[in-house]
C-alpha cells in the first residue's frame, strides 16, 4: 500500500441524476471508473489554472444514495422521462437510464507544491476546487449548489498528513470518524478468489464467473434437524464476510490497438481506440472508522497494457497486487 503525503477533501456532495447504470450487469451506484474520470478531469483544469496539485487516487464515502426507481417484489423498474413528440406527431422513443441521487464524500491523494503552502494558501486552493467541481459533472450528475455547506461539516480542505508515524496514526483516526455516518466502497478480490477456490474443491470447472454470481446473490441453505422426535427442515440464508456487492473495476481489450482515424464514425479521430468489456470483481461497503487510515478506502489506476487491461485497484488488503 503506497502512503499519501496529502488528502484532498471535498465533504457532502450533492449530486442530482448520476448514472445508476454503472456496467452492463450491474446498476445502483456508479461505477469507481466514473469517479477516477473526474479525477482526471479536475487534474487538468487546473493544470491549465497553473495550479500546482497532481492527483493520485480517489476514495468515495457515501452518505445518501437515492436510486430512481421503483420496485414491487423482485422486479425493480427505472423511473424514465417521457420526451416531447416528434416533429411527425409520433411517440418519441424511450432510452432507459438509471438515474441516483447522491450524497458523497470525495477524498483525494494529491502531490505536488500546493501541500507544502502555507495554510492560508492552501484553503484558497480547497475552495478553488470545490468550485470548479460545482461546474462539472460527477459521474453524470449535476453537483448541486448546497454542497460544502452546513453547520455540521467542513468546507473543501487540502490537509497534509504528517510524517510521524503516531501523529500521522491519530490524524488519520480523526479524518475517518469525520467522515460518518457514511459508508466506503472498497475492493475484495481476495475473497472473490477464495470463493472460487472453494467451489473448485466441489466441481473442477467452476470458474471466477461462477464464483462471482455466488457471492452476488442471495444463496438459501437447507439444514436438517429434530424436534420432538420429528425430522424438521428449515431454510436459512448463508452469512457474507460483510457487505458485499457486484462491481465493475476497468475495461479488458476484446481486439488490438487500433489507430486514430482507422475506425469509422469515432468521437476522436486522432486517439488510437480500442474495443473493450468490462471487468467485474466484488466490493464491500465499510464504515469508515473501521479503517486504519485513508489509503485504505483510495482507488487508483493499475493499467496492463501488454495485456490489454485497463482497471483500477485499491489497497484495502495488502497484497491486492496479486489477484488479476
């Protein structure tokens, strides 16, 4: 796990309409992907403010999450609008999208001159950023105007963490409980492999597929007993490790690298562009006080290139490095 020299805090942001469809086998909350994209893009807006801040990672702490729909049952259906007729009087078709509402806390791992500023400087820097975000999109969203502000939080904060291994233990036990009530999504491969190898001890076939439909749904297990004498049956749900939850991690390559300009009708004709499906591993929802520090709940890009896949990673096991 690779340590922060600064956090980026941007507290209780409201978002209106992100995209509830974060992959073509999963909906709920946007995908990490969308958030590590806003990353990217606040990076180079204010690069070209000459602003001197370079971004690592991203964790995300979800205080509200609001999906637009409906559901009677086991059957869930989207909430969609209706657009206007067209020109030839005929019902306009409808395009499905999932839509949420969000409150979320962002926390950046930022880097360059800007964490060693003075405090004054660096606060005028926080509030420059919280206001470039109200100008963006975060996953899709709109980032309502009432973000930063209330009587119970912060606003933006650009907080360097310190070097000492104590202060640094306490400082970062004082960020995680600030940043409650509220939930962090992390990565848990580890037990997505795990499962896998127990369902192999079963059946030799099993594969990673397999095994993450398993830890994705609700599985029932019937178990036997007595009562009075009388063989009883009863059914139960089998117990997670946690709150775990489906979740797309990246994009893998279905085909070569092909060259800008080579594929009709792309967005860009001068970024080579490349045919990709997504990648899916198991996430799990954690308060943030059960953390030991930050870094733990930060996502960042882990790209294979000669492999053709492009996926994020996140620390919140040590030897995250070593599952695919």
């Amino acid at each position: 796990m690779y340590e922060s020299h600064s956090l980026l805090v941007l507290p209780h942001v409201r978002v209106q309409n992100a995209n509830a469809i974060s992959s073509p086998m999963t909906w709920g909350f946007p995908a990490m992907t969308a958030f590590v994209g806003l990353m990217h893009l606040l990076e180079r807006r204010l690069t070209a403010r000459d602003v001197p801040l370079l971004f690592e990672g991203v964790g995300v702490v979800c205080h509200h999450c609001e999906p637009q729909a409906s559901h009677r049952g086991y059957t869930h259906a989207f909430h969609l609008t209706r657009n206007p007729v067209g020109r030839d009087g005929d019902t306009a078709a409808i395009v499905e999208e999932g839509r949420v509402h969000l409150e979320v806390s962002l926390v950046f791992a930022v880097r360059g001159d800007a964490c060693a500023a003075p405090a004054e400087e660096r606060a005028a820097i926080a509030r420059e950023v919280g206001e470039l975000l109200l100008t963006l999109r975060v996953a899709g969203g709109t980032v309502l105007p009432g973000s930063f502000r209330g009587r119970r939080w912060n606003g933006p904060e650009l907080i360097p963490l310190d070097e000492q291994e104590d202060e640094r233990r306490q400082q970062s036990k004082r960020l995680l409980r600030r940043w409650l009530p509220g939930f962090a999504l992390v990565c848990r491969d580890d037990l997505l492999h795990e499962r896998h190898a127990e369902m192999r001890a079963d059946d030799p076939d099993t594969t990673l597929l397999d095994a993450w439909l398993d830890l994705s749904r609700l599985n029932m297990t019937c178990r036997g007993g007595e009562d009075d004498g009388e063989e009883t049956i009863r059914w139960e749900a089998r117990r997670r490790p946690g709150w775990l939850v489906p979740i797309p991690v990246g994009y893998g390559a279905l085909g070569p690298l092909q060259a800008g300009g080579d594929v009709r009708r792309a967005r860009d004709t001068a970024t080579p562009l490349r045919f990709v499906e997504s990648l899916y591993s198991i996430g799990q929802w954690v308060s943030p006080h059960r953390l030991d520090s930050p870094e733990r709940l930060l996502w960042y890009v882990d790209n294979r290139l000669d492999e053709g896949r492009y996926r994020l990673r996140n620390d919140y096991i040590d030897n995250a490095a070593e599952f695919v």
